[in-house]
C-alpha cells in the first residue's frame, strides 16, 4: 500500500513539474496576420502582411501569457496597389530597416485582456509603447488579437501624401496570432 | 523515517530529474522543428537581435520593359553613367527621385488638366462666336496660345511618370493606379488626335462643320478621360 501511495506521489510529482514548465512557442504561420489603416482625408486604406514571426511565452498551468515578442517584414505588406505600397516602403525606408519588431518587457493580464509593454522597433527607431490584446484560450490553441496605434512623427516617419495631403499622423496596426500548445 | 519512505523520496527526486530532462528535450525538439526558435529562457528577449534579416530586392520583380532599359541593373542611365551602379544606397536616391518626379507629376497634372479645360473652353467660344469675326479671332488667338501651353505641360507631365525610376515592388494586380494608367492611353491618343483634327478643319472647306465637331468631341472626350484619370487615383 505504502509502495502505492509512493506512486502515486512520484506520478503526481512529475506531472506538477511539468505543468509548471514555461514553454516558447512560435506562432502557427498561417493563422497569423498584420494589418495597418491609414487615414486619408480622401479616402481610407489598409494593408496586411502574412508574413510575422512571433513567439510567445506561456505557464500552461495557470494558462498566463508571460511574454512575447514579434517581427513582421515590412516589405509584405499588401494593400491591393503597389504603387501605395512601395510609397509606404519608401516613406520608411525599407531599403536599411526591412523589418518591425516588439518585444515585450512586461506583460500583464487580466481576464481576457493583455496589456504588453515593451520595445517597438519600426523605422529603425525604438520607443516604449504598451500593446492591449485580447487572449483567446482555446482547446489547444492561444489566439491573441492585438491593436495598437503609433505616431508616425514620433518615428521619424515622413507623412506619405496624396494629391499633396498627408495622411494622418496616427497609424493604427492590428495584429492576430495563434499559438498551438 | 520508514525505508519505504526514503525509497519513495529518492524515487521522485530521481523522477525530478527525468521529468525536467524530458522536458527541456522536449523544448528543444519543438524549438528545433518551429525553425530554430532560441532557448527557453532568452527566447523572448533574443527576437529582435536575431531577427530575420529580409533580403529585399532593390528593383522590383515585374519591371517594365522601358524601366529596364533606362533603370535597370545594365540600363542606360548606369551604362552613360548618368547614376552609379546599383546599390542599396543608390536605390534610395533613385526612390527619392522616383517621389519628387511624381509628387511634380501630381501638380503637373492639375496644371495640365486646368489648361486643357481652359483650351476646351475657348474652343467652345470660337465655335459660338459667328457674328463678330474680330472676337473670333482672338478667341481663335488664346485658344492656340493655350493649346501649346496644354501640350507643353501635359508631355512634360507625361514624361515625369514614364521617366522615373522604377519602385520598390510591383505586383500583377488591378488597382486604381492600374485604371489610372489604362485612362492614359485613352487621353494619349486623344492628345495626339485632337490637334490634328483641329488642323485639318483649315483645309475642310465645305466639311467644316463636320471636321470642327469631330475636333470638338475629341476635346471634349480627351478632357473628360484626362479629368477621371485623375480622379480614379484618388480611391
């Protein structure tokens, strides 16, 4: 009996160790998306990239998001036209910075929302910025749908124009990533 | 303590062990098939240092025959040495070109466009003036005066966008920019046609009316396909 119970111990050890392993884990590639909106006083466009890497970090015990981080190519970004896309790639300089990143310093949660702090990287130039999401804990896959909006003169970003008006100064980005555990 | 007891302590240190070592090999079997994600404890923090770095192409992949020749890797205007060979470097003076040629390229359109209206609208005038030959004349006068202005500004214009290097990307797709340029050939021809419609109504003797009409429409049409061709960029 006593070599049962000291099983069952053992059993029970090992599963609470592995439970309360953190785990990196990188993003399903084609369930994972970015898009920006841009604001013209003409007209209003958006485009997307497929192309995003991201890896997060996860205590599958008490299912918490501990960290993250992503990078998208700037260069896949897709709006319909090619002509607005390689402006955009022009005004920031995708030439010597093809790539956007965020990593996360701190990350907070709270029911379904995450609150990411962290480094952004975009332009070639780095600020501090928190991210809201939303986490979707689903049978075997974290979902998480994230927005933000960034100053494109707090960048260093020149303003693209059309018919010589600049669109706005905001960007907003949303990003979608799902995770498979 | 029971012998028992001691076994059992030893056996779950033991499985401790294990556990965590299947584990970590675990980690770094998923790490190893989710293409080489770094290791548990600085994934995160390493992301941005070990980045991908994207080769991006400097000349966009469905370059135009003409951009070839004039902008391309061997084109013209490296061969004459006009700009250097190509480079990363290069290639962003040659986009900061390619923006101020179409940034002038936007104004010259406007301008282009006001003058062509303004030359449509004389013409109307010439046509309507049948009783005082004096005004028709110099209706007739400013009408030509800014016919060559319009040719002037709008070949000028033209030129801004099919001389400038070529962008970053091009991708096989139907956007307004692709209407835009589907609109040119339509008021290219126009602008070729219309003048020489308008010079043959001196030498149409008893066909004038007929003649002046078709140069008349041909303004007409060439103005409005010009007016939407500027419009549809816009959406």
């Amino acid at each position: 009996m006593q070599k049962i119970s000291g099983i069952i111990v053992i059993i029970i050890g090992v599963l609470t160790i592995a439970q309360s392993q953190v785990k990196n884990i990188p993003c399903i590639q084609n369930e994972t998306s970015m898009t920006y909106f841009i604001v013209h006083p003409l007209h209003k466009m958006e485009s997307t990239s497929k192309d995003v890497s991201s890896i997060v970090r996860i205590d599958p015990s008490n299912k918490t998001v501990q960290a993250v981080s992503a990078s998208v190519d700037v260069t896949t970004f897709n709006s319909g036209n090619s002509n607005r896309d390689s402006h955009a790639m022009e005004v920031i300089d995708a030439i010597s910075f093809p790539e956007a990143s965020f990593t996360s310093s701190s990350v907070i949660s709270r029911g379904d929302s995450l609150f990411a702090s962290g480094k952004l990287t975009f332009h070639g130039i780095s600020r501090e910025i928190t991210i809201t999401a939303l986490q979707q804990w689903v049978e075997k896959k974290l979902i998480i749908h994230a927005a933000f909006t960034i100053s494109l003169t707090n960048f260093q970003i020149e303003r693209p124009s059309l018919l010589l008006v600049p669109v706005e100064d905001e960007l907003r980005f949303s990003l979608t990533t799902a995770y498979a555990l | 303590m029971k012998l028992c007891d001691r076994k059992s302590i030893v056996l779950l240190f033991l499985c401790f062990i294990m556990g965590k070592e299947l584990l970590l090999a675990q980690n770094s079997e998923r790490q190893t098939d989710s293409t080489a994600a770094p290791p548990v404890q600085s994934v995160v923090f390493q992301q941005d240092s070990a980045s991908r770095v994207s080769q991006t192409r400097l000349l966009p992949k469905n370059i135009s025959f003409g951009e070839q020749l004039m902008w391309g890797e061997n084109g013209m205007m490296r061969s004459i040495g006009i700009v250097p060979a190509l480079s990363p470097q290069e290639r962003k003076f040659e986009l900061s070109l390619r923006r101020t040629m179409l940034t002038t390229h936007q104004i010259g359109g406007f301008i282009s466009l006001g003058l062509m209206a303004s030359t449509v609208y004389f013409g109307q005038q010439v046509l309507n003036e049948n009783h005082d030959p004096a005004r028709r004349r110099s209706l007739l006068r400013t009408h030509k005066t800014l016919i060559a202005a319009t040719i002037v500004s709008y070949t000028a214009t033209g030129l801004l966008s099919v001389l400038s290097p070529p962008p970053l990307i091009r991708r096989d797709e139907n956007s307004t920019t692709t209407l835009h340029k589907t609109l040119a050939w339509v008021h290219v021809a126009g602008m070729i046609l219309t003048p020489i419609i308008g010079q043959a109504i001196k030498h149409s003797g008893t066909n004038y009316d007929k003649v002046a009409q078709f140069h008349q429409i041909a303004g007409y049409v060439t103005t409005a396909t010009f007016a939407t061709s500027l419009i549809v960029i816009t959406f």
